[in-house]
DNA sequence: GCGACAG
DNA sequence: ATCTTGTCGC
C-alpha cells in the first residue's frame, strides 16, 4: 500500500512540533525474527545537486540483493540539513526509491538515528510511522544519548544508549535507553543502533547483529550506500537490475 | 556565551 | 553528506 505524501512543514517549529506529535505513535515492542525481506536506505549527496537515495530490497534468507530502487529529488524541494530535522530533508527521496523498487520490504533499515533522537523521532523512526512498517536505524555517529559504561573493543559488544543519564552502570541506572552503542567489528568505531517503529530495544540490537558485515555497517546498508554513489555518479534513476 | 550537532 | 593521497594489510 502506497504510504501518503511526506507532509513539509513550513519552518522548523513546525518540523519539530510534527515531530513530537508523531512520536506519540511509535511502537516499541515486535522483532524481526519474522522478517524476510528488508529495505535498506541510503542517500548520496553533492554540492548544488539533488539528492539521490537507493532502496536496497535484501532477503533475509539468501543473504543477498534481490533489486533495487533509484530516486532523485531537487535538493530546493526540501529542507537543508540541519541537526535533528534530517528526515524533512531525505525522507522524501527514500520514500521514492522505495517505490521505484517497486516491492513491499517487511521492515526499513535506515542510515540515520531511530528514537536516539531529542524529540524521540529520528529519521528510521520517522519513516516507521510514516509507512507503517517496522524500522530500525544504525547511525555512524552520534545524535542523542550518552553511552553507558566502557565499550569492549571485541566485535558483537555493546553498551546502551541513555538520555537523562544517571552515573556509570550498566542500564540506564535512572533514565531512559534510547539505543545501543554497537562494537560491529573489533577494534572499529562502533555504530550507534536504536529501534525505529515496532520493535523492541533489544530485538534491534539482536536484528543487527543477525545481519551479515563484511565492514562495520550492515551488508545490506553498505550496499545501499554503494548503490546511491553509483546512481549519483550515473544518472540512474528507477528499478536497477542487480549483478 | 560556549560547545554539540544523524546526513 | 562531500572534499581528497597515500598507506597499511589481507
């Protein structure tokens, strides 16, 4: 089912007021054990260009790409980057390479924060309850939050993620988690992790770590980054064939 | 006022 | 995100 037009605020009170709105509406219970196929998103940018995102459709099972999808849009139709408003600024360009992929992925995979974010509605978490689908983001660097404790230099080690943290322990002693800080490869800067839209805090930590690396990020994220460079630099636009 | 600040 | 050369290592 086609999600509706992604709504453009006319300032950034609005923005954030539409954010706090719709966080009220994301759900952060499920997992993705039953998840097959999922859309990863990435977006490659350039100076004075537009904006051009892949939608990677991976299969779970396989391991592998099974298509994907390319947009464009005119970087004036939408907000500038600023701090905290990312999703106003690429979300509708994800959501057209995600019809361009023409499929319904079982979850979203997103280059960006999930509810590590001050006004709880990052972009993964953003898209979530903008399409309806479960969500999750995987940030390389940090937003919101304080991680807590020392992350272990080994992969698979994680810490959480706190905003109103309390000292150093191991959960959140007296605020709340809003993610994970994620080792996914030894002796690597690690990944901040954080549920998106129907799942839990700890089936997102578990979602990720199920999926296949060959450097920090998810495969199917890095292939979706790879994806929007290749498109950038080639004029591509629409469904893709693969290998 | 100063530092922080997804992509 | 992008701007960029070399360099270390499998």
């Amino acid at each position: 089912m086609k999600p509706p037009p992604f709504p453009r605020p006319v300032d950034l009170a609005a923005a954030g007021a539409l954010q706090r709105e719709l966080t009220a509406r994301v759900e952060l219970a499920g997992s993705w054990a039953g998840v097959r196929r999922l859309a990863a998103l990435d977006a490659s940018i350039r100076r004075g260009g537009p904006l051009v995102a892949a939608a990677v459709l991976w299969d779970v099972a396989a391991g592998r790409v099974l298509a994907v999808g390319v947009a464009r849009v005119a970087a004036d139709e939408v907000f500038p980057y600023v701090p905290g408003y990312l999703s106003f600024r690429e979300a509708p360009v994800y959501l057209a390479a995600l019809e361009a992929l023409g499929a319904e992925p079982d979850a979203l995979l997103v280059d960006g924060q999930g509810i590590a974010h001050p006004r709880g509605l990052g972009i993964a978490a953003h898209l979530g309850v903008h399409t309806g689908l479960s969500s999750l983001g995987v940030a390389k660097s940090r937003l919101f939050g304080e991680p807590v404790g020392a992350l272990a230099e080994e992969a698979g080690a994680a810490v959480p993620l706190c905003a109103e943290n309390a000292p150093v322990g191991t959960p959140c002693v007296r605020g709340r988690q809003v993610g994970w800080v994620v080792r996914t490869r030894t002796r690597v800067k690690p990944v901040y992790v954080s549920p998106g839209h129907r799942i839990g805090m700890n089936e997102a930590l578990a979602a990720v770590l199920a999926l296949p690396r060959k450097t920090k990020l998810p495969e199917p994220l890095r292939q979706a980054h790879l994806w929007a460079g290749r498109a950038r630099r080639l004029g591509l636009v629409g469904r893709q064939d693969i290998g």
